[in-house]
C-alpha cells in the first residue's frame, strides 16, 4: 500500500514543498500555497474500508479519535504523529433538525449544522487544530524553531488561536487595530494568555506588521493565508455525509466573507467523491450581506471578475469583507456545484436568525444571513420543496448578545423586528398573570 | 427478564406516583418526590452487557443514542418512548485535560469535564432534556392536557427550559422580578419565544405565582423541585467513568449552590455501582463561594444543621443561595463519599478561573469555585498528590464576559487579579513590535 502523504504546492501546480516547512507562498510565483493529498494512496483503500474505520473511531475515547477533524486525519494531515496533535475535541458538532422551520418554508427538510457549539464558540476551531497542531509537531520534533504563532484579527480567528496555542503552551500573538476595539471583543484571546498589541494603525497596518514578523519564520503565521486551517475545516463535509449515513444532502448553504469556508466546504465533498464515499456533490449556495456582497455582485455578472467594494457595517461583523481572499476556489465551488449566491439585507438576516430562535435555535447573525438567504430562494422557487437542506451555522448565539438584545428591545436601526418576543409586566397576582398566559400560550402551541 | 421501570417515591418511602403523573410533593407528607428506579431489573443485565450497549450506542446517528443522556435512558426515564424525546444533543461534553495545571498543583492528574459547551451555555441542558422530554410524551400520548411549562429563575434554567420548549413546540412560562434583571441576562429565553414575566415581587415572590400557576396542573413546573431533571443530570458520572474506560477518578469537585447537582452526581456513582458498572465511587468534594457558603458552615460543624444564611452578591451568581433545597441530600453524598466541602473568597475564584484559562480553558466564575477549591485542598494535603481529579465545569465561559473583561482591566472590587493580561499599545513599527513580543514571548513559553 501506497503511504498517505500531504504536501504544500501553489495554485498553479509548479511547485511543491514539504507541510513540515514553513512556507506560506510558492517561492516560484508567490501565489498562495493549498495543500495537496496523494489521491491515489486514498483511494486504495475502499470506500467500505473507509466507512468502516470512520465509524469504529465513534467508539474510541483517544483524543485523536474523539475530534471530528482528527478522526479522518488521513485526508487532513496523514503524516502528523498522534502524539503531536493538539485538541480540544472540536468537530461532531450537533446537525440540528429544524423540522418546523422546513415545515414553514415548505421544504422536505432542514438541518442546521452547529459549528459554534464548540470550546471557543466558532468554526474556526476546526482549522485552527490543524495549524497549531501542525506548529506543535515542527517544535516538538524540532524541526524548526519557532517562538510563537501569530495573526491579524478582532474575531473568531485570534479566539481559536489563542485557546489552541494555550493548550499546546505555545505563545500566540494578537494584532489590532488601537481603539476601534473593546476589552470585550478580545477578552477570548486576553484570557488564553494570548500577547494582544494593540497598534496605531488600521486593519490592513497590521497585517502588515504581521507579515513583517513571521517573515524570518520563527512567529508562525495563523492568518487565512495560511492553508492548513482549511484542511480541518473541510471536515464539515464528511462529518455530515456520515453522520446522514453517508446520503449527500441537495443544498449546503454557507454565510461567505473571506470565502475560505465555502472553498473548504467544497473541498471536503470533492475528496469524500475522490475517495468514493458518495457519488454527487451537494449544491453550494453561499449567502452574503448586502452590505459586503462583492461575490453576489460578480455572481450576478457571470463571475467576469471579482470588483471589490467598501464594505458597509453589518450585523453579521466576520463577513464584513468587501475584498475576499478566496475569491477564485468559491467561483469554482459554484461552478462546480450548479451553485448558488444569494444577497441579503440586514433586516433580512436579523428576522431570519430570531425566526429561526423560535424552533429552539440561538443563531448567530451569519448564521442569519444564510437562513435567509434560504427564505429568498425558497420564494423564488431557486430551492426546489423536494431539497433536503443544511445550513452550516458558524458560530454560537452567546457571542452575539448585542444583536439579540438590540433586536427584540426594537432598537436595531432601520430594522423593523418581526419576531420580537417583549417582557410583560404585571403585578405578582394570579389573576393579571393567568390573563397574560392565557392568551400568550394559544399564540405560542406549535 | 424484568421490565426497567422507574416511578416518583417521597423521600420517606411511603408512597409512590407514576412518572406520568403531574405531581411534585407526596399526597401522604408533602414531602418531595424522588425518581426511583427498580434496581431488580437493571441489574439482570450483566455489567459487561450495559458497557457493551453504551459502547454500541456510541456508533449510532439516532438522535436518541448521540444524545450523553438518553444514550443512557435506561437509567433515566426507562419507558419513554424514543419518539416522545426531545434533545438537542446534550451530555457527551469535552473532558478537558488539564494536565500542565495538574502539574502546576502537583497533582497525578486534572480533567475538566466541560458541561457548558452545550447548546444553552449551561450544564443544565441535562437535566432540561429529560424534564420537556416526559412533558412531550404525557401530551403527544394525551395523558393529561399541558399548556405550557414554567419556571422562576433569571439564569440558566430558564435558557435551557425555553430552548427545550422551543424545540418541541411546547410553550414556555418564565417568572423573573421586575427591575432586577436586564434583557441581556433574559435573551436566551426571550429569543427563544418564552412568555417572560416580570413581577412587581421579589425572587421569593416569583417562586410563588409559580408554584401557583402550576397548581391546576395545566402548567407544568419547571423548577429544581421537580426531580425529573436530576435523572438528567446524574448522567454526568457514568459519562466520566464510560470515557475513562470504567475507571473511576479519585476526586470529583463541583461547585454547590442549591445542591441539586452535587446529589444528581453522587445518584450517579450509585447508580452505576448498583449495576456493577463500577466498583467504587469517588469522594466528592463541594466547592462554595464564601458569600453563599451555608453548606460548608454546617459541614464545618459536623453537619448538625443546615442554618440557612443572606447569601452576599458573588461572583459566581448562580450558586448565590442561602437555603440550599437539596441539602439532606448533598450531605448524604459527602458523608457516603468520605467527601469535603470547601469554600472560597471571590479573589479566590476569579484567580482560579483566569489561571486555568492560561491553558485554553474559558472558566466560568462557578467553575474558578470549584478550581479555587482544588487549590486550597492541594496545599492542605487534603487531596492526595497521587489522587485523580475531575473538575465539573458548569456553564461555558462566553456567559460571562463581563467577569473576564473586569478581572483583565483590574476593574473587580476588592480583587487582586493575579493573572491580568494587559493589552499592549504600540506604534505601528516593526522595531517597536519586536521589542515587545521578544519580552512576553520569553514569559510565556511552556
């Protein structure tokens, strides 16, 4: 048998290097490295084989086994000892049956995949295992020396860093921009220990200043420009396929900004086909903003190219992006995929995240935009009523405790709140409150 | 074989209800009613044939097996049937390995078992799941007529009961005092579609309308006096000792408040010693905060007593009680379990929880309790160097932003806060960057 092997090589396939250096562009065109899995070594065993292993790892309580990315470590990183990985059994998030909610829609059904429900409550620790795991092993096996890991970000991104890197003891570094953010949004990383700098400077400053300290490679470099992260974060697609008995849903809908998910989503369906787990590919529809919607926009125009825009503010802040990074793989995800985009407006994906709290949900405002962006194209017919959806929820409500006060308080601007759900007051006696029950529970029996 | 079957019994042994039943006090001495499980019948079925069954289920994709508690529904609710159960996935929580803290201690071992990554936030989703579960089937199975379900709380309980209700389409009925809470502290329910109502009362004031809504038994009762829920909540310990290979830690630690979790723990050790699934239980240890410590007072004094006492505003908000419902049984549990209570000050707990966050956890201030307890135990030689701890964390961190952002800014009254991570300021400056980074770097390292 063929060993399993990953590698490192730029987009237009003239180079290679090894995962073990640390390398983020090809050295020929200094174009974006993706890592590569020698298909053939995959697909000598069969898919039965697969099947068979992927299910006996449910059982097993080792750490590698218990993780939704590490237990099909094989098509993640093939060559990383188990005893280097750094975990904290993130993945087999809960596929959440929305039943009513198809029901409502008119839709055969819809499950609502919770990647937020995780140790720091975003999908970005499925990526982030692979990179600090991938860090942990090149120091552990001293392979090269690095000091600390570091990114460029306010958000879910620095959370997962900093949580990883503290649980391997690795140092993590955090740049902002100075004053635009609060203790609050940072506390994740400030909390894990992370070394926060705050500079005077915007975002793009301090990508800059990020890439200037990991240019000599001993600060690892954890920003989307790093590949690895998609390597555990397309285990979405055959944790769902299996968990579904490995059927393939019709319609994957995902919120886009960087676009780095949807290529990743992508990805994972087409090494599960490569590999002969399934036999089709879901339709991928990625639903934006319309405040930060440059991939809707060339969508609209034929994918001529990608134009990029001024992002506005909106609700759902991690895909406030008007210049996404991925631009090129997520064409070829729709492409490929007879897919979707779809554009919607704030008032849209906010009535559509409280709708979607109704049935037992806390959906972030991402997770708004893609419910929908579902909504629309049910309505215009674009999602056929015979389609078994999923909608990849990428984080978790808590995070988002502004956007759900200011929503049901009314006080969201510009957004008529359909689904606000007030506080009644009455005086503590039966009578007033049996009132208010009474009429509030025949409202409320589904 | 002997069908499993369980029913309600008062705490005197004198009479006995149907689960079926709505019914919370005996009819004979009003005392409260316990779940009690015919022990006969469980115990026909050979200890190797339960692991081999609790194994198996962890293989499955039925919503019913994926669930940590209903994957063990013969030792919760024997007869429901699976069509009836309402879950969100609950149980199967990370058992964080805490090891460098271990180390740090001086202790063999240190796991954090992590009930708040869950889908309310809390460990209470455990118990919630069982409690909506038995409400569904007495109304799907038109046993009695239900119109809602309701309780007084402001925390925890009333997320979970309002997302369980949500998913079944159940409606749901929260009492809180009015003035006395915010909207943020409430969204959880408010998103998901509860009737939320403030009374012009105070808590004691709102456990009345409770219990006086839920007398015709048309509403049913959500709160702690409601045994059904520790039937959920005991699952926790054959959940530990399932992932450990049916091992059993040495120590378990959990922090009290109204008790009803620390007897839900030990029901469990017995439950599974009863069913040879272990051969001994562990000592449990209760962790208070002092502001709210009436179980430790009693303890201290041989447990002649319970006195109740004004529980001061804590840190730990959930655990603020002063009449602890479930003492009896809480001293049953350390009196059977060669067990101990500690106490801990607020700098305690807020410096216990912000050092394990050091290692990538995100602790809850009830979870610094139960870490700030292990602490003061350690350095008194009353847990063993060699002892194997579990930690039970309660609720997720990302609850309590505003207790990890005042610990960082120095900002907690009276706190020294000994593990602040300060954000650095800087220019925009290669030079000026590195200088810091070589610095903290260094410091940080593991």
């Amino acid at each position: 048998m063929k060993p399993f092997h990953a590698y490192f090589q730029n987009i237009n396939g003239t180079d290679t290097y090894p995962l073990d250096e640390v390398i983020y562009r090809s050295k020929v065109d200094n174009s974006l490295l993706e890592v590569h899995h020698d298909r053939e070594a995959l697909a000598e065993r069969s898919p039965e084989e697969w099947k068979k292993l992927f299910a006996e790892r449910r059982m097993s309580f080792k750490p590698e086994d218990m993780s939704g990315i590490w237990s099909k470590r094989e098509m993640v990183l093939p060559e990383m000892p188990v005893e280097d990985i750094v975990t904290m059994r993130e993945g087999w998030s809960p596929l959440f049956d929305a039943a009513p909610l198809a029901k409502e829609l008119g839709i055969k059904s819809l499950k609502v995949k919770l990647c937020g429900n995780s140790h720091t409550g975003s999908f970005k620790d499925l990526g982030m295992t692979v990179l600090v795991s991938q860090v942990n092993h090149i120091i552990k096996k001293q392979i090269h020396e690095i000091d600390a890991v570091a990114c460029a970000s306010t958000g879910d991104t620095s959370a997962a860093l900093s949580a990883y890197c503290a649980k391997a003891g690795i140092p993590s570094i955090v740049f902002l921009p100075a004053g635009k953010t609060s203790t609050a949004q940072l506390i994740q990383p400030i909390s894990n220990g992370s070394i926060v700098l705050a500079l005077d400077t915007d975002f793009d400053g301090c990508m800059k200043i990020v890439q200037e300290v990991t240019k000599d490679n001993r600060i690892y470099l954890a920003n989307s420009m790093n590949s690895l992260r998609v390597e555990g974060q397309k285990t979405i697609s055959p944790e769902i396929c299996q968990e579904l008995g490995w059927k393939v849903p019709d319609v994957v809908i995902i919120p886009g900004g960087n676009l780095g998910n949807v290529s990743a989503l992508a990805k994972g369906f087409e090494d599960c086909k490569a590999m002969g787990l399934i036999n089709k590919i879901p339709r991928i529809v990625v639903a934006q903003a319309e405040h930060a919607n440059p991939f809707y926009q060339a969508y609209e125009r034929g994918f001529d190219k990608l134009v990029p825009v001024q992002a506005k503010k909106t609700l759902a802040s991690a895909i406030q992006i008007g210049n996404p990074v991925s631009y090129p793989k997520a064409v070829r995800a729709i492409q490929n995929t007879n897919g979707i985009v779809v554009s919607v407006t704030e008032e849209e994906l906010a009535n559509a995240a409280h709708r979607a709290d109704r049935i037992g949900l806390y959906a972030c405002p991402h997770t708004g935009v893609a419910l929908g962006g579902l909504e629309k194209l049910v309505a215009a017919g674009k999602i056929d009523k015979e389609e078994a959806v999923i909608v990849i929820s990428t984080a978790h409500g808590l995070k988002f405790t502004e956007f759900k006060v200011g929503y049901h308080e009314q006080k969201l601007e510009g957004i008529q709140s359909k689904f606000a759900n007030p506080i009644f007051k009455a005086p503590a006696e039966i009578g007033a409150v049996m009132d208010i029950l009474k009429k509030e529970m025949a409202n409320r029996r589904r």
